[in-house]
C-alpha cells in the first residue's frame, strides 16, 4: 500500500476531526524540532560571522538544515521496534532536527565543533569522529548529538539536534556513496564500493594537503 493509500484509509476510518485532533500534538513537536534547529542554526552562524571578522575568512562554506518527514520519523520507529508515541520519539530519535555543516578545512570543522561543543547551554549527548575513525566503507565526518534549550510560550525545553560536520570533499564524496546505498542490488556492487573507498581516501590526503597549502600562505605553520 502506497503512504497516500494509508492516509486514505485513516482518513475514512474515522472521523476527519478527530484525526486532526490528534495531529496536533505531532504538529506541535515538529514545529519545536524547527525551532530547536533555527537555534542551533544560529549559533553556527554566529561563530562564523565571527571568525570572519577576526580572520578575514570564512571557516563554513554552506549550511543546510533539514527535519525528518513524518514518514521517515514512521519508517525509523518501526525499524527500532518501539510503539509510535510522541514520548518514544522524542526519546529514541536523535536525528529529527539535523544541521549539515560545510567546511573548506579540516581543522575548520574542529574549531567550529569545539565551539558548540563549550557552550554553557549546550549538552552533548554523543560525539563520532567518523574523520579520526572512518567508517568501513569510506564514510568521513563528525556527528554531534546535542541537546539545547528551547524557550516556547510554556516554559523551556531542551530539544535533540543531529549536527553532522564535514568538508566540501567529504560532502561530496557522502552524495555520491548515498546514491549506492539505494542500489545494493547494482551488478558490480563491489568494484563501485572499493572505487568509493579508494576515492575516499584520495579525497582525505587532497583534504590535508589543501590544508596545508592555506597555512603556508597564512603562514601559521607550528
Ligand atoms: P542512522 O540511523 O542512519 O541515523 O545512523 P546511526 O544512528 O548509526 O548514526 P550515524 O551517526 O552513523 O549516521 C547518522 C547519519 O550520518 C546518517 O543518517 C547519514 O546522514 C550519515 N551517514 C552515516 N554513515 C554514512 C555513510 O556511510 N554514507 C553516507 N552517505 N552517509 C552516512
Ligand atoms: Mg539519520
């Protein structure tokens, strides 16, 4: 059954009112997700205004921001085995708020990291340095799971964002390998995988030597 079918056969099921009834209270939680990302958002680029005033040069390239669609909160949940409830969500979905950040360097996305990471208001719940510690199959960046404080009318409360740190390289090489994890019955699975892997490793020395080449010409060698 297509997800359209679905909602039809809700919507036919019971009385529309009531199912908007209990939308609401999901409404509500995405809306505070948005929120939680708009702040999050906005310390980002407040350090970065920052930076550039004080260095002549901007450690972020991009920021792309996105929620999880209710379909996919849907498909997770099931996934993990645990009954759709607002409480379970909020819970065990980490990721519903998620912020990419795009830097030029490595040690930009370190900075810009260590910065979040010592906010006073800030709580880390998790930190993987898939940059020191790359996955199997190539995969680089640094994940943090932070929680921060959200003021809504009712009082303060602290939401989970997913924020995932990477270079334009590692960005580049992340879209490319997210088009083969749709495709794992592609005929040369494996040859693609090692040519990823390789890539992702040529992609990581270019990352460095680049690096190194901006700090000769800042002339900030240690
Ligand atoms: P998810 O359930 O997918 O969120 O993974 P997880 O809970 O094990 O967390 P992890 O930090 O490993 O991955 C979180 C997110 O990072 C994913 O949803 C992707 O956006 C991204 N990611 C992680 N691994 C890969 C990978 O191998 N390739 C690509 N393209 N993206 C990845
Ligand atoms: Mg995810």
């Amino acid at each position: 059954m297509s997800s359209e079918e679905t909602i039809n056969e809700v919507l036919k099921a019971e009385n529309p009112e009531k199912i908007m009834e209990k939308m609401e209270p999901f409404r509500k939680m995405m809306l505070q997700y948005h929120c939680a990302s708009m702040e999050v958002e906005t310390k980002i680029r407040v350090l970065n205004e920052e930076f550039k005033n004080n260095f002549q040069r901007n450690p972020i390239e991009t920021i792309k921001s996105r929620i999880k669609t209710p379909f996919a909160i849907v498909e997770k949940m099931k996934r993990k085995g645990l009954e759709l409830t607002l409480e379970n969500i909020e819970e065990n979905l980490t990721d519903i708020a998620g912020i990419r950040v795009i830097c030029s360097f490595p040690e930009d996305i370190y900075n810009v990291a260590q910065m979040i990471e010592k906010q006073d208001d800030i709580r880390i719940i998790k930190r993987k340095d898939y940059i020191q510690n790359p996955k199997p199959n190539g995969y680089r960046s640094l994940h943090l799971i932070l929680e921060v404080p959200v003021f809504f009318t009712e009082g303060k409360k602290m939401m989970k964002v997913e924020v995932q740190f990477r270079t334009i390289a590692m960005d580049f090489w992340a879209s490319l390998e997210h088009k083969l994890a749709y495709k794992k019955d592609v005929e040369n699975y494996d040859s693609i995988s090692r040519e990823l892997k390789n890539c992702a490793e040529i992609t990581s020395s270019l990352d460095y030597r680049m690096q190194e080449i901006r700090n000769q010409i800042e002339q900030k060698i240690e």
